[in-house]
C-alpha cells in the first residue's frame, strides 16, 4: 500500500476557516499541503450553512424591512411592496459560490492539494500519519500520508434528544437558510446568536416570531446591559421572547408544530406555542466523529473537544487542532487565528493567539459586537475599573441615519486605564468594534482611543465618545 | 534661502538645554563661524555657532528652556546684511504643507461640505517629519510620560512585543493619580511634573531670596537623590599616614614642575593607588546593570571638580595607563575647561570610580555620594599632623582619613575595607606606585 501512498509535509482535515485559512500559511512557509474537505466546496460552514450565508440573507431581509417600515420616515413612498424570496436565496447562492469558489483558487495558486471527501486517520507509519479519504461512494478510497496533521473539523448543530431534526418542521440553521416559503410563525429555541440572526431574517419578512430561552437574557455570557439593549430593540421589531422558558418537546398538529415548555419564572406553568417551523439553535458540538482519534490515542473531554497544548498540538505528536474542536468560543475568526497559529508553531515560528481579543458579535439589527471581559466578569474579579457609555442617540451621524439605537460601552482598569473589555449595541457595531480591538491587542488604554483623531461625522467618532467619557471627558452628553 | 539654527543634541540622556546668552543681537549680520550662542544643558555648555552667513533672527530669548532639535533662531541671507538691529523676528507661522504632486494646474475646489479647513489638502505632514520626539509610541502613552515627567525608554513595556503601556508610565510614576481621578476637573495638559520631591510649600517671608536652580544645580539635586535612592550606600574609613609620599613629593617636585611645566600634587598618587586598590577588588570598578554585574577592565577615573556653578566630575580615560606627569596634566586641564564650563560631554561621561578631595576646603571627614552608575567613590581629605603611635611611641605624622562610599549591594564590607587598606598600603609605601621624574 505505502506506495500508493502520496506524500505530504502537513494534513488538514477539514476546509473551513480554520483549516483552509491554515493551509494557505502552510504554504507560504514552503510546507508541501493536502487539505481534506468532505464538502465539495471549500469554506466549511462558514461558507456554505453559516456567516456568509446568513449574513447574505440578514442584509437582504433589512433591505426589505427598510422599504417596508423606514423609507416612508425619509420621505420615500414606494408603492406595492413585494418579496421575491427565489431570488433573494438565489443571491444568497450566488454569493457563496463565488467565495467558495474563491478559496478554490486561492488554493490552486498556492499548489495546496485539494482533496474532497471524509478524512480518516488510519494508521501511523513511522514518522508518517497515513489519512484515507472516501470520496464518492463506489470510488476506491485516496490514501495520503504525512508527518504533519492538523485537525480542523468543525462542528455540527447540537440536536435536542427530545426535539430531533427532521430538516422539515423541526430545523437546523442550515434549513433555516433556504426555507423557501416565509413561515406564518417561526419558533425559534434557544436565544442564541444564530437563533437572534434567523428569527431576524424571517421576522423582517414577514413572520412571527417566537425565541424561547432557557436562561433569563438572551445572548447568555453577553454584556447584561448590553444584552438588555439588544433585547429591547429586538422587541420593538416584534420578536417575542419567552426567557426562562424550558423547552419540553414539539408534535405535529396537522400543517403546524406544536411546541411545549415550562415557564420556570411562574411556578413551572406549562405553556405550548403553535408555530409552522421550529428552529432549534441551542448551540454546537464538536465535530470528529469518525476521524480515527483512536489511531492515535486520542482522546476528547467531555464537551467532545480535542484537549491541546499551548502550541495546539494534541497528545499525539505531530498532530495539531484549532477551531471548533478545541476549547474556546466557535467562532470562525478564532480558528482562523490558531489555524494560523498553529502552523507559524510548527515552523518554528513564534504563532500566538490573544485571546482576550476575539471579537464577537450578532449580526442582527442593531448590531451587537463585544470584545474581552464583561462589566459583571470585571466586577467579579475585584479589579476596580472605569466604564465609559456613550449613546447613539446623542450622537449627530445616528441621528442623520436614523439609527439611534444602542450605545459603545467600554470597560478600562481604574488603575492603568488599560481596556478590558467593550460592548457596542448598535448601527454597525461590528466594524465599530475592530478599533478597540486594535487597541486591546496593542495593550492600549481608553485615553489611546480618545487622542486619537476621527473622522468627523462617522459613527466611529461614538466609540472615540465612549473613551472620552470613561475618564469624564465626553463632550456630547 | 532661511537656515536653522537649533538646540544640537549634546549627549544620549539630554533632552532639554536652556540658553545660557546670546553673543550675537537679533538682526544682526553674521558670518559662517561667528559665536552664536551658548547653552547650557545639566553637564555641561557648549557654544553654537554660525553654520551660514546671512541676518540672524531670534526666536529664543536667553534662560529660556529648549527641546534638543527645536529652532533656536533663523540666519536669513536673502536679507541684506547690514540690516539694522531692528529687524522684526519673523511670524511664527508653521511649516507649509509641501504641493501635492499634479496640485499645481488644479484650479481651487469650491469649498465643500466638510469640517475640514478649506485650502489645506488632507496630507499628512512630510515623512521627514518622523524625527518628531516619541514616534512609535501610543497616544496615551506620550501624554501621561511629558504629563509625568517620565522617560518611556527607562521602562519596560507590558504591552504587545514589549510596548510600553499608559499603565506602565502610571505604574514608574508612584504618585501618579489613578486613571480616573486625572480627569476630574484638573487640565489635561499640566505642565510636566518636576522631578524633585517637592518640600512642604514655603511661604516667601521679608528676607528669603527665591532663586530658581540652574540646569547643573537641579540635575545634581536630581542625581544625588536618584543615587541615595537606588543604591545601599555604606561607607568605610581608614587613615594614611602621609609622610612617605608628602617625602617623595617634596623631593621631587621642583624637578618635575622644572622639566614637565606641571605641579606634582597629591592626586596623581591617589589615582594610582586607587587604580590599584581597584585591581584588587574589581567590584569597586563595576556597576550594576538589571540583575547583572559589569565588571569594567579599564580605569576610567571621574575626578570631582568644584565650580562657581556646582560641582562636575570629568573622567580621565584609561588612567592606568597614564604616568605620573600624563594624569597631573590632564587633571589641571580638566580643572580648568570646569572652572570655565567648557567641559565637554565626552569629558563628562562613562567614569568607572570617582576621587571626590573634600580636604582642599578642610574637610576632615565626610561620607560621598556616589556617581551613579559607579559602585565607589573614594573620599580624600585634609591632611592634617597628628599624634599616633608608631612602634610603640607616640610621634607627630601628616595624617588623612580616607573613606570609601560604595554600593553594599554588590560590594561586600570585606571588599571595601581590603580597598581601603590597599589604597592604604600603596600611599604609605609609594615606591610601589612606580613613581619617576
């Protein structure tokens, strides 16, 4: 067999953001690369059922809302409004196509090996980690070998033993994706990121939509203030949101689902909710089911994860793993940053991830975008600190936009000013946030944002508020 | 065409000079070559002059304190040069922007809509312009060091590959105010924070004089705090009996002033005896550096100079190397260029050991500071006839006390005592210096 075998410096299992954001490096630094791919595109989840797609959808929806509820405000009276839901999933298509296709390329320019199908570890020949991959079913499997692995497979949706997807009436995010009718009433379980960006998606065209959440907040782990901020702007647009809420089970009752849970806030009351579509987004799991772990004695902790090292690599050498299948938030820029990482580590390279600079956000409208530690993580750790909160509201640009909703909120060491951590709920929150980001990796303070000059009028200039006001010098409010 | 004149750099640590006195009037006409102006930093003062001829324009006034690099004054020779004395300075308008490249044909754009000032095109200014002070440094970071008084390069950053942070200048800043209180109500720009510690407010009465100190002054207050602060300074004192050497001296010295035109003093047989005393313990001749020692294998020799103005140290390079008469020249001429403050910073920097003779102004006794980053400084005194026993007998013997301040953090009492005895040893017997005409 050996000779059969093609010879590679590095293995990647897994073509998402983690694993083909890695190999691009990989080959930068001269390593000869495969990167395995069950999908047939390239991009991982990300690409194909996840941020961009989403997003795709997110941003065509608020058009749509716009023109239905804002345009009139600026004046602006279009006449029979209709959605086109076809060609808005065709967009939505589209625009994962041309990514996907995009990393394609960026492959073929790097010579990296693109090979489609599920990857296996299957046997360890000296040095040599030997993967088969199974392609298409009747194709004889591909064996390739390395000394080199790097595990970067992702993740799946988490199934609720009582609540099974069956990809009709009770739906994953990736259903959520391509419904290709507007629900009459969308049930959404669990109050999540991708719970809140979904029911945003069909809630702005045309559904009611319906969050149940165990916890008593939505975006459990968030910012409170800034969650309850969320909150509120989510309800004025007519999410209705059941917290404290455990969920039970859901039956079919004739076209429609019927959804059954406690309301533990009064006393356990039972309470059901008729919906067309439950969609269940009630977290991730780790995806390595069948990878061939036990090859190479591996082993995953209790959450599924794969434990590694502070240089990524597991308990078998020469075998790295970055992303959703280690520790740490599942976010696709984090396994960019260890697959990254992790391969700068294997060339003797000083790679690092900061972790306490990952920014994350929810993608709904207003935005919300947080970086570091939390007000009520700061409070609990006793280091005593300054907080600057500075509106939207009080601020021209939003008003010009009409989008005054929320605020920058930032959290700065009393003693250093050094930021800790910032919540930003608002218009574009997500590219607001990169600033402070910058500013936290450097090991910046507040006072670097506010002597820092913005351009005026951009909603940037609220964050530069935000600083100003954490050590009481704002000079809008 | 309009040439500069700035504050030269006069040394690494220097970051301000004050004008000591225009030699030249504003508007006056000068020549390349012609005496500018003297300045004075806190080691030394060093004299500007004309580096092109044309009509001198002042645009700083004697006492005033300076940045190294700021304009000074402006010699203009597109101005006739016998212009008069009355010659009014030029605006203080800044630098104009350069043209944009291709800006020239453009007819000027209507004024749009934009907080931005008309005419000024949006360009930063010129990258020669990267020689502005702290470049590379965060915003924070170059306001709470000039705020403060705190020089960032000292410190050891925290942030990302080792920058230094706000916290880091607030933290090398004990009195700082904490982030927030800065803030409250008290300007953002103060004037940077003296580096002295302040004595309780005095209040002027009838017949206190308020003078304010000169740069050398303040830097030596500076130093010698800095010194009492950061090192253990112990010292430890022997006697010498003189008369060996005061014998050698003087029978040899009218021939020595005869054929080398120098007095033989007692100095050149300390330095010797010191340098001898340091080969025998050579932690006397190192300094601390973080957490290493530098042993130094040469004998730099800072010798303490008073002046009208205070007092400075000039350092005689590769004294062991020298002879009797090459450091009795050397240490006249030193003596001089300080009584003249025409000390170079060459002259003026880098000693591994310090003599300090507090006996030519009687000095019977005393304990010196050290000379940071120096570990030793040996303290000579007055020589003085005393009775002490000598085998037995009670005789009269030209007697110093002699004390070595050292730096009890890498030196040992064992070390500095041996020092002091060798040192001793040496002058009582200074044959073994290798003295000749």
């Amino acid at each position: 067999m050996a000779d059969t075998t093609v010879n590679y410096d590095l293995i990647i299992i897994g073509g998402g953001p983690g694993g083909y954001v890695a190999a691009i490096r990989a080959a930068q630094l001269g390593l000869k690369t495969a990167c395995i791919e069950k999908r047939k595109t390239l991009g991982g989840t990300c690409l194909n059922v996840g941020c961009i797609p989403s997003k795709a959808m997110l941003e065509s929806s608020e058009h749509y809302h716009q023109a239905k509820t804002k345009f009139s405000k600026h004046g602006i009276v279009v006449g029979d409004l209709k959605l086109d839901l076809e060609t808005m999933l065709k967009r939505k298509e589209g625009v994962v196509r041309q990514l996907t296709n995009g990393i394609a390329g960026l492959f073929k320019k790097h010579g990296i090996t693109h090979v489609n199908g599920h990857g296996k570890i299957v046997a360890v020949e000296g040095p040599n980690k030997v993967v088969e991959v199974a392609g298409e079913p009747g194709t004889a499997p591909v064996r390739i070998s390395a000394p080199k692995i790097l595990l970067a497979t992702g993740s799946e949706p988490s199934e609720l033993p009582f609540m099974k997807f069956d990809g009709k009436k009770i739906i994953s995010s990736t259903e959520a994706l391509e419904l290709t009718k507007v629900p009459e009433h969308l049930i959404v379980v669990g109050g999540g990121v991708i719970g809140l960006e979904m029911g945003s998606v069909w809630s702005r065209l045309g559904a009611k939509v319906t969050v149940i959440e165990f916890q008593d907040r939505i975006v459990p782990g968030t910012d409170r203030q800034a969650g309850n901020e969320l909150t509120k702007a989510l309800a004025k647009q007519g999410l209705e949101f059941k917290l404290s809420h455990k969920c039970l089970g859901a039956r079919p009752s004739g076209d429609k689902m019927i959804v059954e849970a406690e309301d533990m806030m009064n006393g356990n009351a039972k309470v059901t909710f008729e919906g067309d579509v439950v969609l269940v987004s009630t977290g991730r799991k780790p995806y390595t089911a069948n990878l061939g772990l036990e090859v190479l004695g591996i082993t995953t902790d209790k959450g599924g994860r794969i434990p590694i090292n502070d240089h990524f690599e597991t308990s078998s050498k020469g075998v790295w793993a970055v992303g959703d299948i280690v520790d740490g938030p599942m976010l696709a820029h984090k396994a960019e940053e260890e697959g990254v990482a992790a391969v700068e580590l294997m060339a003797g390279l000083p790679g690092h991830v900061n972790y306490e600079a990952i920014p994350n956000v929810v993608y709904t409208w207003p935005e919300l975008a947080t970086v570091g530690y939390t007000e009520e993580e700061v409070k609990a750790s006793g280091v005593e600190y300054n907080l600057g909160v500075f509106p939207f509201m009080a601020f021209g640009r939003a008003k010009t936009m009409d989008e005054t909703e929320g605020f920058v909120k930032i959290i700065a060491d009393k003693k250093t000013d050094k930021i800790l951590g910032a919540h930003i709920v608002g218009p574009r929150a997500s590219d607001l946030l990169t600033e402070i980001v910058s500013v936290i990796e450097f090991g910046g303070s507040s006072e670097d944002i506010a002597r820092t000059c913005h351009a005026h009028p951009t909603l940037s200039e609220t964050v530069k508020e935000a600083a100003l006001s954490v050590e009481k010098r704002s000079r809008s409010i | 065409m309009k040439k500069n004149v700035v504050a030269p750099s006069v040394g690494e640590s220097i970051t301000e000079v004050s004008i000591l006195k225009w030699a030249k009037q504003n508007g006056q006409a000068i020549k390349v070559g012609d005496l500018l102006l003297e300045i004075e930093s806190d080691k030394a003062t060093v004299e500007i002059v004309a580096e092109s001829a044309g009509t001198l324009q002042i645009l700083k006034q004697a006492g005033d304190r300076i940045p190294i690099g700021e304009v000074v004054a402006i010699i203009d020779d597109s101005i006739a040069s016998s212009a008069g004395p009355s010659m009014p300075p030029p605006p203080l308008a800044p630098p104009a922007f350069p043209p944009l490249p291709g800006a020239k044909a453009a007819p000027p754009a209507p004024p749009a809509f934009s907080s931005a000032p008309p005419s000024l095109p949006p360009s930063p200014p010129p990258m020669a312009a990267a020689s502005t002070p702290n470049h590379g440094l965060s915003p924070s970071v170059r306001r709470a060091s000039a705020e403060l008084g705190v020089n960032p390069a000292t410190l050891s950053g925290t942030g990302k590959d080792g920058r230094v942070t706000k916290g880091d200048v607030l933290a090398a800043t004990p009195s700082a105010p904490s982030a927030g209180a800065t803030s409250a109500g008290a300007p953002s720009y103060a004037p940077p924070a003296p580096t002295l510690p302040k004595p309780p407010a005095a209040t002027d009465k009838p017949g206190d004089r308020r003078v304010p100190m000169s740069m050398l002054r303040s830097k030596i207050a500076e130093r010698l705090v800095m010194a009492q602060h950061t090192a253990a300074i112990l010292t430890t004192f022997n006697e010498v009996d003189m008369s060996a050497v005061m014998k050698l001296r003087s029978e040899h010295k009218d021939a020595f002033k005869a054929k080398h035109g120098v007095n033989l003093s007692f100095m050149s047989f300390f330095t010797k005896a010191s340098i001898a005393a340091l080969k025998a313990v050579p932690e006397v001749n190192a300094m601390i550096d973080g957490k290493d020692t530098i042993y130094h294998d040469y004998y730099d020799i800072g010798v303490a100079v008073g002046t009208d103005r205070g007092l400075v140290v000039p350092v005689i390079r590769n004294a062991d190397q020298m002879s009797f008469v090459d450091l009795e020249r050397k240490i006249g001429e030193l003596a001089i260029k300080g009584r003249d403050g025409k000390l170079s910073m060459a002259d003026l920097t880098g000693g591994t050991f310090t003599i300090s003779n507090g006996g030519t102004y009687g000095s019977l006794m005393s304990t010196p500071i050290l000379n940071p980053p120096q570990s030793g400084i040996l303290g000579m005194h007055k020589i003085m006839d005393r009775p002490i026993a000598v085998n037995g007998k009670v005789e009269i013997r030209p007697m110093m006390y002699t004390a070595l301040s050292y730096d009890h953090r890498i030196i040992d009492g064992k070390g500095a005592v041996t020092w002091l005895v060798t040192l001793k040893d040496f002058l009582e017997n200074p044959e073994k210096l290798g003295f000749s005409v």
